[in-house]
C-alpha cells in the first residue's frame, strides 16, 4: 500500500517545505492553477497549495484515450502559444501534461480523472466523445463527459466546470459578490434544462432524471477538484444544496 508523504519539498516553492492537510474548502492550486478540494499539501507560511496530484505528479504518464501519446509533466506550458485542456476545454495556466507528439495536453486532475464514478446508486463513464447531447449544454461539442450507465445520462466536464466551480471561487476565494450572485443564480439551470430536455415525458422520469443529475454532478465535481472521494463528494452535495 501507497503512504502519502506528510511532509513534502517540492521544486517550485523550495524555500518552505509543504504539509499534507485535508480541507472541505475549495482552494486555488498554485501549480495548475485550477480550483481543488480534499487533500492538498500547503506552505502555512506562505499560503501557497497544491493539489495532491500535482504535488506528487509522475513525470510520465499515458492515458487510455489516447494510446499513442506519451505525456510528459511541465511546471509551465510549454512553447508560446496559448493552450487548452483537451479534457475540460479549459486555458492551461500552470502545471500541465503535454504530449510533444500529438500536441495534446491535460490539466493534471484531469489526467488522473477516474475512468468510472459511482454516485451511490449508478456508475458513471469517463467519455472521449459525445453520442448523445450534453444535459446542460445540449450540445455534442469537444471535450470529455461522464456518461451514465444507461447511455441516457451525459455531462461535459466543461458544463460542470461552469456551473459549479466559478461559483465556489467565488463564495470561498472573494471574487466580487456581484459576479457571485450572478453564478449562483445560473446552478439551479441544471433542473431547467434536465426538465426542458425531458419535455412531454411523464413527471416520474422527469424527477428521476434531475435526481440523478444532483448525484452526478456531486461526484463529478469533486473528482474535477483533484479528490474524487465519497467523503468529498458528500461535502460537494451539501455546496449544491444551499
């Protein structure tokens, strides 16, 4: 069995050594420079965080999705052009996993992504692509998703990613209050847009859909923020729910 190292040094903040700590509140990582929850090592004294696998990132890595690739580990991205996730359709800011050959790169807590969630009455499947529409978006545009096991469930980990984690920023890391009540306005469209999906269907389906969308989301969410745990996903459910 793998032990995590309590106390960790890493290259890019040499001059304080990091602690591993578990924290229920969103952080911003200041490796990858994406939002994390759970496990995190952190510089008390300069209150500086990482996400566990970016603190701990293996300097290769492959990827089911794409069995030709070989990415290698960047503290920054490389080359001078500007560069997405080809996961979450996000901008690369800091750490990421580029392969040279294919020029594909992902955020490191998308790399490390669980093929399979389970959001305690369902699995849910890591997709490369779309077959069927997103249930926020209604769109099958790039990008990963989860997918239920029936095929009829599909998620975008970007519309996940708009709905929730801006929102989280900006209640927890003081992004002006304005912008947070206008995402916090934007969450409950998950159920608007579930219902409108599902429109001529009778009210049991209809029910039975959105309650399954608050289970994916909720383990969606916390596998995105690098801690896919079902401890985590409980606090992540208790966030959807105010």
């Amino acid at each position: 069995m793998k032990i995590d190292k309590e106390i960790l040094d890493h290259p890019t903040h040499a001059q304080h050594k990091l602690k591993l700590e578990y924290t229920e509140i969103p952080f911003n990582c200041n490796g990858c420079k994406e939002a994390g929850i759970g496990l995190k090592y952190k510089c008390k004294q300069c209150e500086f965080d990482l996400h566990k696998v970016c603190a701990v990132a293996s300097p290769v890595i492959t990827h089911p999705f794409y069995k030709k690739c070989e990415f290698r580990f960047y503290h920054r991205p490389p080359g001078t052009v500007s560069r997405i996730c080809d996961a979450c359709r996000e901008d690369i800011l800091g750490f990421v996993y580029h392969c040279k050959r294919c020029d594909f790169d992902l955020h490191p807590c998308c790399a490390n992504l669980p093929q399979v969630l389970y959001d305690g009455e369902h699995n849910l499947y890591l997709c490369l692509k779309l077959l069927s529409s997103c249930h926020r978006c209604g769109g099958k545009g790039p990008g990963w998703s989860y997918r239920s096991e029936c095929k009829n469930y599909n998620l975008h980990l970007s519309c996940v990613k708009e709905l929730l984690v801006e929102s989280w920023q900006a209640m927890y890391l003081n992004v002006d209050k304005n912008k947070a009540r206008d995402i916090q306005s934007r969450i409950p469209s998950l159920k608007g847009t579930l219902q409108n999906h599902h429109r001529g269907r009778s009210g049991g389906n209809v029910s039975k859909c959105c309650q399954m969308a608050v289970g994916a989301v909720r383990v969606i969410v916390s596998a995105i923020l690098g801690d896919p745990t079902a401890i985590i996903a409980a606090v992540v459910g208790s966030f959807i729910s105010k």
